[in-house]
C-alpha cells in the first residue's frame, strides 16, 4: 500500500488536473447559455454537481483500500457518479481548449489584417463538444445501468498444430474476471448469462481468474449458479491477481484464511483450480494437456510457476492449452517459443470496461492499449496464440461503455 505522503500527492497532482478540467469544461457551458433565460439555475446546477463530484473524488481518492470492503454500494455510488460525468467534461474541456485556440488565431488573423472585426463568442467547435459531451454522458448513463449486463458470446475458432481428430470441434467455454463482489446480491441478468452458457453445449469450461474483488466472503452467494454448470470434460480454474486478498485492509492471517476459503469454494463450484499443476483431457483415446498457474503479471504479484506446471506434463509432444490470468505472462514467458503451448487463455484487462470495436471497419480501441499491448481478443504470434477475455463482472467503474461483458466459446480446430 502507498505511503500516506504519496497518497496526497498523487492527490493534489489529480485535483489540480481536474481543476483545470473543471474551469475549462465551465467555459465551454458559459460560453453557450449564458444569455440563456435559465442561466442562473443551469449554473446552480452545475456547482451543486461539482460538489458532489468533488466529495466523490476525495473519497475515492483516500478511502478506496478500506471501503471497497466495508462500504462497497457506497463506494460504488460515488464511483459511478464520479466518471459518468468527468468524463464528458473531460471533452467539453477539450473543445473549449481548442475554441480558446481558434479565437486567438482568429484575432491574430485580423490584427494582421488591421481588421477591427469582432470574434463571435460561440462556433461549431462550442456546438461540437456540448452534443458530444452529452452523447458520451447518455453513453455512461446506459453503461451502468444496462451496459454492464449485456453479455456477449465471442466465438472464437483457433488452429491448434497437431490436434488429434478426436479434439476437432472441441468447444471450450472461457470465462474471466467476475468480480463478484461488484454485484450487489445475484441480479437477475448475471445469472441468466451463466444459465445460457449450458446452450452453447461447451465441452469443457475454463474459468482464468479474479472471481473476486478482495475477498472470498463475496462468493459465496454465487456457488450454486457456478455449480450448476457443467460440461463432459470437466470445469477448471485458477486465480487471479485480485483472489488473493492483497487489496484489502486485512492483517496476513485473515488474507490467508480467505484464500484458504475461496480454494473451497472453487471446489464447491464444481472447479478443479490449478495452482501451477497440470491435467490431462482425453477424448476417444487421445490426449490434450491442460495447464493451470497461478497470477503471474508484470507490476503484479509473480506466484505463478510455469516450469512447475510444465513437468512430466508432456507439453513438448502433445497439443497444450495454458491457463494464465495476466496476458504479459504470455508476452514473457511464452511467445516466441519460450515454452511449448499452442493456446494461451487470459483475461485481467476487462478491456478497460471502455472502448469502441467495429470489427468491419477494423476499428479496435480503448485506453487499455496504453497499458497493454495484446488487451483483447486473439492474438498470434509465430503459429502461438493467446486469447484474451474482456471479462465478465466489473471492477472499479461499476459500469461498461462500448466494451459487453464477454463469454467465450472457443472452438478447436486443427491446422
């Protein structure tokens, strides 16, 4: 955990960003509506919002270790209020960055000129960023409400060297990510996605991390929905950065007893969870290694043991499917031919629960790619690949603009 020092300066470097975000986004309202006949009670709005945003902030800011645990619906209250509406004043701040240029550039245009024209207090760039603003706002808006319960089957097909005709076909469900403590109760919505999934007939289903936010309390209202899924060759598991109880306030032996816990209830659901071991799947008399570690990532806890997992495994003459919950593992310790696995099954990213994919268009983008360079989808790199989940549950910002919480059925083929 940050010190108390840093905490207040990385603080006050936010609250003096947002600020000039603030100042800069009220222009922009002013600027439009302020010979408007309502402008006195529009402004008064307006303050009593930045107020309230404001309080969110700081909360958020100083009291997220703690009350993620012990006030989780308040936290998530004042989270979702806090993007849902700083992000459109983030554009609105932006459109009025760029009026403030196109004024100066005009004025400097007619001193140039000697032209005594008047520059006119309003343009399409004002007009541009106040409909896009409230676009983005409605966007949010659905984002948290219905947004982060429209589930999405991706369907995946993944050539697989040397896949033995008995594994043709082979229907691999992948969930990632559920953070189930984000969901107040078992909404209704999330446990009609986990009934679906039975119709997609999946042959086997993989579960790679963070059922959790912080601690194994939050599951269990959910082990008889997990428990009820089934498939032929078995359910399998492992854990995620967030299952280990390293994000609460917690003393070492209450972090211990709730991972002792959440083994349990892995079990409970009807999960193998792999902690760096293997299994073997066989179908008709052929064979596929299954491997499962525990969280390796880089900037995150490293418990994860490949070389552990790989042994007697068999890996270097049979088809191999890992389990790895952080994709730079894959980056670091896998591609490139650094360990013998065809297939590399992630998640961890959620994709930043916001973005914008038009697959037709090619158009693939979110703020997670500054942090990750493979955050979603299928990626391959020399006949190796990885397959990222964009998650199922939600962390953080309790909501999801543009990037549907995922299931994934992965088809096998061979190539």
């Amino acid at each position: 955990m940050p010190s108390l020092s840093r905490m207040i300066l990385m603080f006050l470097f936010l609250a003096a960003l947002l600020a000039v975000i603030e100042i800069f986004a009220f222009r922009l309202l002013k600027r439009k509506y302020d010979q408007h006949p309502n402008w006195f009670r529009i402004r008064r709005v307006w303050i009593g919002g930045i107020v309230f945003i404001w309080a969110a902030f700081t909360i958020n800011g100083f009291m997220w270790p703690t009350w993620r645990v012990t006030h989780p619906r308040l936290l998530s209250i004042l989270s979702i209020s806090f993007f849902t509406v700083f992000v459109p004043k983030m554009l609105m701040s932006t459109f009025e960055t760029l009026e403030l240029i196109r004024s100066l550039l005009s004025r400097l245009h007619a001193n140039a000129e000697g032209s005594a024209r008047p520059i006119s207090r309003k343009s399409f760039l004002t007009d541009t960023g106040l409909a896009l603003s409230g676009f983005t706002l409605a966007g949010f808006l659905y984002g948290v409400t219905w947004g982060k319960f429209a589930y999405r089957t991706e369907y995946v097909q993944v050539p697989i060297p040397g896949l033995s005709k008995e594994f043709e076909g082979l229907r691999v469900v992948q969930l990632s990510d559920a953070h189930l403590g984000s969901f107040i109760h078992t909404p209704q919505p999330v446990l009609d996605a986990l009934n679906g999934i039975q119709d997609l007939q999946p042959d086997l289903i993989l579960f790679t991390g963070d059922l959790v936010n912080s601690h194994a309390d939050e599951a269990e209202p959910w082990i008889q929905a997990f428990s009820s899924l089934q498939a032929p060759l078995g359910k399998f598991s492992i854990m995620g950065n967030h299952d280990y109880a390293d994000y609460g306030p917690f003393e070492e032996e209450e972090r211990e007893a709730s991972r002792q816990r959440l083994y349990q209830i892995h079990n409970e659901m009807g999960f193998r969870l792999m902690r760096n071991e293997h299994a073997m799947l066989h179908r008709d008399g052929a064979s596929l290694v299954l491997l499962g570690v525990e969280n390796w990532g880089r900037g995150f806890r490293k418990s994860g043991d490949l070389t552990k997992a790989m042994e007697g495994s068999g890996c270097e003459s049979l088809p191999t499917v890992l389990m790895s919950h952080d994709p730079t593992h894959w980056e670091e310790q896998v591609m490139r031919g650094k360990a013998p696995i065809e297939l590399t099954l992630s998640g961890h990213t959620h994709g930043m629960q916001f973005g914008i994919e038009i697959p037709w268009l090619g158009v693939k983008w979110s703020p997670s790619k500054w942090r990750y360079q493979r955050w979603a989808g299928l990626y391959e790199e020399n006949g190796q690949y990885l397959h990222v989940n964009r998650g199922f549950g939600v962390l953080g910002f309790h909501g999801r603009v543009g990037m549907p919480p995922e299931i994934t059925l992965i088809e096998l083929t061979r190539a």
